[in-house]
C-alpha cells in the first residue's frame, strides 16, 4: 500500500489539485519545487544545476512527475525547445540517480507525465499505445521523455507513463485560453477544425494518477484521454454553447495561426485521436466521459 508520495511539478494545474487530492485520501505527500515555501514537507531541486535535497525521497513509496517546462506559452526558439526538453529529460536523470544514491529507499513506482504529442499529427488514424512515435518537435520531446523516465527499469521501478491530452479546468491549462474568443464573441474553428483533440476533466486527470501510482498491475504507456475525443470544432462549438455564446462557421486559417505562432502552431493543429481503451481495460473508472458533461461540471462553478 502506498503511503507516501512525493510530486514533482506540484504547482502546476494538475499538480496542485493532486497534492490536494492526495492529503485528503490520507497520503503524506513529499513536493519538490525550486524555492523553499515554508512547507517542511518541501524540497528544493534546481534541475540545470543538478542539486536536489536527498531527503526528498525519504519514506516515499511512489513518485509522481509532473514537472516540465509549460510547452506553449513561449516561442520556440532553439533555446527553449532545449529548456522545454531538459526540463523533462534531465529532471527524471535527477531523480533517478538520487534514488540510486540511497540504496535503503522504499520507493517502487515512477508515475511520469508525457503527452500524446508522442504520436504527431495523424490525421483520422486511431491511436493506440502501441502506435509509432511521430515526427515533429513535440513527438521528439515526447519520446526522450519516455525514453529518460524507461530508465527507472534499470532501478526496479514500476514505471507508467500517461500520455495526457488537453486537461480541462477552468483554473488554468487549455480551456481559459480556447474560451477567450468565443467569450469575445469571435469563437470559430482552428485551421480545417477536423484536428481531434483529445481531452480529459481535471478530476479524472487527478483520479488517473493515483490510480496508477496505487495498482500495481498498471505498467507502461497509457493514453490519459476521455473515451470520446472530440474535434476542434466540436470542442469549440461545444464551449460556446455552454457560454451562450455564438460559434462562427468561418474557420481561422492555418497561415494565419502560423504566421502568429510560428511552429508552436503544432501545438494547436496537431490531430491525435487517441484510444481510451488500454487504460479503461486496466480499471480505471472516468466520472465524465462525455464533453458536455465534462463543461457541465466545469462551468456551473
């Protein structure tokens, strides 16, 4: 039985309301962060330099990493697409050569994020875990990513990787940003809008995770994404229903989207319609599987 576990990455949107989640459940929860907060159960990292307080580990059975540069708020320069790398690649070095430091931990699981850029933009192709690596500078990322996190082998470690899609919250992430225009009263579709979109509630996202970090018998990749995925229209259009909003039929050209986001526009044009089904067949139980369900619950608070 897991009873401790330390989160990396516990700022972000999900992290925050996992670390909630978790002491709510009972767990003790270990946080690495770059700054000391006040909080005793909180250790200081600086993944470029590679100093960490060891004592982060002390008692912990599972580690669940979510720490990573955000992807999309900043243009991709050749130096932040390295910072966007090595803040996941090197972290998970960092984490694993200070387990193999402390040869009496207790730590069996590594819970780690990654994200279904994995598989590039493919189209209508259904997408499963065992579909190829993609191209494109998101599908790289993704893959030295898992490649880093698959290390935790060589340690013992049970080791799950959940490729997350756009997690849903209205504190943070992807939704405040898609329902900016259709707030404006400008909501359209993206590029062609046929791109899916793979999506998931914040909850469930939180649920996912400690599912995995508490049975044992999920291994390996899994798509952390509603059973429904949806396209970017229907996503938008979707939005504005729920906001008494219009949704325009003229689409916003994918020249234009690039011309504003230079290459990042892969982020937003990218089509991944991902499959469900390996982590619905490991147990995992969603409380919302439908979008309209999903904003529902999002937008009545």
């Amino acid at each position: 039985m897991v009873k401790k576990i330390l989160i990396t990455g516990a700022t972000g949107l999900v992290g925050t309301k996992l670390k909630n989640q978790l002491l709510k459940k009972g767990y003790e929860v270990n946080t690495l962060s770059r700054k000391q907060n006040g909080d005793p159960n909180n250790f200081v990292w600086d993944v470029y330099k590679g100093t960490i307080d060891d004592k982060c580990i002390d008692g912990v059975d599972a580690i669940i990493h979510l720490a990573g540069e955000p992807v999309a708020d900043q243009k991709w320069t050749d130096e932040r697409k390295k910072q966007i790398i090595d803040s996941r690649v090197k972290s998970t070095e960092l984490l694993y050569k200070t387990i193999r430091s402390k040869p009496d931990h207790q730590i069996k699981s590594f819970v780690s994020a990654s994200a279904v850029g994995f598989y590039g933009d493919c189209g209508d192709e259904i997408l499963t875990e065992e579909s190829a690596n993609g191209y494109g500078f998101l599908a790289e990322c993704c893959k030295l990513w898992e490649d880093a996190v698959d290390q935790g082998k060589k340690l013992s470690l049970r080791i799950v990787k959940l490729r997350t899609g756009i997690v849903l919250s209205k504190d943070g992430g992807a939704l405040p940003q898609l329902d900016k225009s259709v707030k404006l009263f400008v909501g359209s579709a993206l590029g062609t809008g046929k791109q899916w979109t793979p999506w998931l509630h914040i909850n469930d996202m939180v649920e996912m995770y400690i599912y995995a970090a508490e049975n044992v018998k999920t291994e390996g990749c899994y798509n952390a994404c509603a059973p429904f995925p949806v396209t970017n229209e229907a996503l938008t259009k979707a939005i504005a229903n729920h906001l008494h909003r219009p949704f325009w039929p003229i689409k916003v050209p994918r020249k234009a989207i690039e011309l504003l986001m230079g290459e990042r526009a892969e982020a937003v044009l990218m089509s991944n319609n991902t499959s469900a089904q390996k982590i619905l067949d490991a147990g995992f139980k969603f409380k919302f599987t439908g979008l309209d369900d999903a904003l529902t619950d999002l937008y009545k608070k």
